[in-house]
C-alpha cells in the first residue's frame, strides 16, 4: 500500500510537470500595460515545449497573426509589425496555453540607465509633491527592473509595467520621467520607459564580458576582480576569527565601563555579490530584457568612473556599441547625461572635468547626444535636484533628432576649433545659433597657457560665434581651457539658455592618464 502511494505521487508528479514545462511562457518585460514601439517589427519571444507552434497576434491588426515553433532548448521568437500609435491594444500567445496581455498601447519605448542621478527618484527632487500630484498621465508607462547581480546573462528579470499616476510615479526615477512626459506631450503618443539602474556603479557593471575581454585597456579591470576575489576567504577568515572577536571584547568592555560601543567593523566585500562586479549587472539587468524593441537610451553616469576617466574615453564607447550590437536594432539613439561639477577630492586624485571630457568625445560615435548640467548642479552634492531640466535637455534632442523638430536648438556649444591670432587665441564652436552669451556678467573660468603648461586666468570676450581669449602676460598662447576643475559652474551659454561643455584646446596628459 506504501508502494502504491509512493508512486502515485511520482505520477502525479510527473503529469504535473509535463504539464506546467509545456505551458508558454513569457518574460517580465511583456505584461499588461506595457507599451510596445509603434509602427515597426517588434521582437516577441518567450520559452514552451520544445517543437510546440506559437501564434502571436496583436490585436491592432485584426487580420494578420504569425506563427513560430519553439526550438529544440524550448526557446521561441518571432517579429511581429506594428501600426501607427495608440490603443488600448491586447497582444495574444497561443500554445498549448494561451497568454493575453491587456491594455498595450503603441507609441515609443526608451530605455533609461544608468547610476545613482539616473536612479534618483521624483519624492527627492525639485518641487517634489507638486510634480507627484501632477503625475496623472495613464500614457506614459513605467517598468523598473529590479536591482540584481548574475554571474552569467540571466534569461528574465524582475518587474511589471505601470500606468503613471501620482500613486506610482513617486519611487520612479526623476530624470527619466521628466524626459518621458516631455516626449509624451510634445508628441502626444504614448511612451513607454524601461528603467534599468543601480547607484554607485561604474560603466564596466553593465557592459558584456565578451567587450571587456576584447580590449586590452580594459583587462585590469577583470584582473582588480580575480583579485579581490582571491582574497576575499582569506580576509573574510581573518575577520571572523580576529577582527570581529577582538570588537566584541571590546563592545563588552565598554558596557562593564557603561561607554559609548565601538562601531562595528565593517566586513571585506564578497565582490561576486557586488554590485560593482564588472558585468553583473549587465547580466542581470540588461539581458534579460534584450531585444525588447526600444527607440533608444538614455543614460546618466560617470561618476564613479572619475577616477578612471581617461579609460572612459573608450570604455563609454565601448559599452555603446556593444548594446547596439547585442540588441541587433542598428545604431540606435544613445543620449546621455554630462556629469555635473562636485566636489569630489581634496587631492585631486579623481578629475570629474576629465570625465566630463570622455563624455564630451563620445560625441563622435553615430547618433548620440550629450545634455549639458554645468549651471545645474550643486557642489556640495553630488546628486543635483533639477531633474526637470536634465530630462528636457535630454528630450531636445530625441525631439530635434528623431521625431522630426527642426526648428528646435538641442545642444548648448561645443568646443570645435581654436586659431592662435598672436598673443590671443580664438575659439570656434558647434551649436552656437543663435548666439553666444555670458549670464551673468563677464565670461569666466578660462585659462590660457604658453608651451611651459602653466595655466593662468584669462579675458574671454565673444566675438559673433567665436570666442576671443588671452592675457597680457601670456605673448605665445598655445592652449586654453574653459571649466577645467571639479567644481567650475562657468557661464558660457548659448541664447537659448544651453551651456557649453567644459573643454580644452590640448592634449596634455591628465591626472588619470593611464589609470586603468
């Protein structure tokens, strides 16, 4: 009887598992009021029994539905099109079970990541509870995926997609909603923003292994990581059995003698659960959500690579390009945020305006866009509360690249061209329509240098869209430089009230050359 009962659960197992491993399956990034991009061939995938036919439909086309069958390791995918935008739409997958998510509309996805400024959230920011109040916008939809870290890239993630509303909207991130309702009332068609950020993490966390291997530049990178690794059993020994008994004799001590404890000391970093471990939250963040069919990113980080910012100068690149080639949708846009001045050490050793320089030069890679934060951040804070205007400054150029707004000006000036004129240089600039100005009195934080590298303050005056610079007892200026420390708030803008970059005319090894 025992026998007979034993393997009548095994049965009953094994139907039951038959059953639920034949079910379709779809990832978390597909979900009810999602918003898928308009008026294109969507990617739809999800898992079912292997060799079991898929029909995908969507219901804004009430004719057409397309079949797939899933492939030997039970994975499916298919391209579906995709109408001009609107809805509310339904989106069914039929297999041996059938899925139906509800109220999908059309319109344009944007995929926002980044660190701590891209993950800062609205109850934080400028004019908090006005703007959470105001929130009531049931076409701009939100899906933030959560925070996690994977050795190896993760198949789904966690998350579901919400309607903005002033009882959703409060946790979400600043910048990327302020950039969000932008496009959502300029072009009056839903938006739907994928959220995918971690504070204090660095560029190499989202990017993928294969990228990181590929470039010697970035190899001490992986080895800083074998390394702490490495020591992390004997360092988590030592504290366990020395640092940690030696704190609590003295935790002990202080209660007999009625003083303040110790703080507890902290213990060394498991790396592989880090967040900071190079890859991992690409692996966990960012694959499993591709290839969701996107429009584009938006991005806000650098900090935390300032110390390393001379690398940034390709590994931003890097990163760049190896979304757009994992993700197969071409050389989609990729906008991203200029890091604000702060002040970040009293030593130096980090060089925030030589960050603010890579960010500067990735300008040259195909279809990105950089929104400048020179008058908008705060010094003594390293997360800025404006993310109003970092979110319109970002939707400019979505609005005047991709949705076709000719008539708007996108970028503040930058830095293009310098002509030495005797004892004066003059500097040429790129988006200086309609004009240069100074706010706010004279133009500063310039410097101007001869051959022997030594800068000094220097007269800047605006000359129609150039600008001339120089100082009297500089006769051979080579070079010059504008904003060029940590904390500069300059005063350079265009007549549409954008700022310009901080830049310098030389080349000169910084402060983190080589610091790989």
């Amino acid at each position: 009887m025992k026998n007979f009962f034993l393997f009548s659960i095994l049965f009953i197992s094994v139907i039951i598992s038959q059953f639920c491993t034949a079910n379709v399956r779809m990832p978390a990034v597909f979900g009810n009021n999602m918003v898928l991009q308009q008026k294109t061939e969507i990617v739809v995938w999800g898992w079912a029994e292997p060799g079991e036919k898929i029909k995908i439909k969507g219901s804004w086309n009430r004719t057409k539905s397309k079949s797939v069958r899933a492939d030997k390791d039970g994975k499916w995918s298919v391209k579906i099109k995709t109408s001009r935008a609107g809805g509310p739409f339904k989106l069914e997958i039929k297999g041996k079970n059938t899925i139906c998510f509800n109220n999908v509309m059309l319109g344009e996805v944007w995929l926002c990541s980044g660190q701590s400024n891209m993950q800062w959230p609205i109850w934080r920011s400028n004019n908090a509870e006005k703007e959470i109040a105001a929130a009531n916008l049931p076409n701009l939809r939100l899906f933030d995926v959560k925070r996690e870290i994977a050795d190896k890239p993760k198949k789904d993630c966690v998350g579901n997609w919400m309607e903005c509303s002033p009882e959703t909207i409060s946790n979400f991130s600043a910048a990327a909603y302020f950039f969000g309702r932008e496009l959502n009332r300029k072009l009056d068609v839903p938006v739907g923003l994928l959220l995918s950020c971690w504070g204090g993490t660095q560029a190499e966390n989202w990017m993928p292994i294969e990228t990181l291997e590929s470039n010697n530049d970035f190899i001490p990178i992986l080895e800083r990581y074998q390394s702490n690794i490495l020591c992390y059993a004997e360092n988590k020994k030592e504290y366990d059995e020395i640092v940690l008994p030696a704190w609590q004799k003295q935790v002990k001590k202080a209660g007999l003698k009625k003083t303040p404890s110790p703080k507890k000391p902290n213990p060394p970093i498991d790396w592989t659960k880090h967040p900071r471990r190079p890859n991992g939250l690409y692996n966990a963040m960012i694959a499993p959500i591709m290839p969701f069919t996107i429009k584009g990113v938006i991005w806000y980080q650098g900090e935390s690579n300032c110390s390393r910012a001379h690398q940034y100068q390709t590994l931003f690149p890097a990163l760049i390009n190896s979304w757009r080639k994992v993700w197969s949708q071409g050389d989609f846009p990729f906008y991203y945020v200029q890091i604000a001045p702060y002040r970040y050490t009293k030593d130096r050793s980090w060089a925030s305006c030589e960050l603010r320089e890579a960010q500067l030069m990735a300008l040259s890679v195909t279809n990105t866009g950089m929104a400048v934060t020179m008058d908008i951040g705060n010094v003594k804070d390293i997360h800025p509360k404006n993310k109003q205007e970092v979110g319109k400054r970002l939707s400019l150029w979505a609005l005047a690249k991709d949705y076709g707004y000719t008539n708007i000006v996108y970028s503040g000036p930058i830095y293009k061209s310098m002509k030495i004129e005797g004892d004066k240089i003059r500097l040429f600039f790129d988006y200086a329509g309609p004009g240069l100005i100074a706010k706010a009195g004279h133009l500063n934080h310039f410097t101007i240098a001869a051959a022997d590298k030594k800068f000094v303050e220097a007269k800047a005056e605006i000359q129609g869209d150039t600008i001339v610079v120089s100082n009297p007892k500089i006769k051979k200026p080579v070079a010059v430089r504008y904003g060029w420390t940590d904390t500069a708030e300059p005063n350079l803008f265009n007549k549409k009230s954008l700022p310009a970059s901080s830049f310098r005319t030389d080349n000169w090894p910084g402060l983190t050359y080589n610091k790989l």
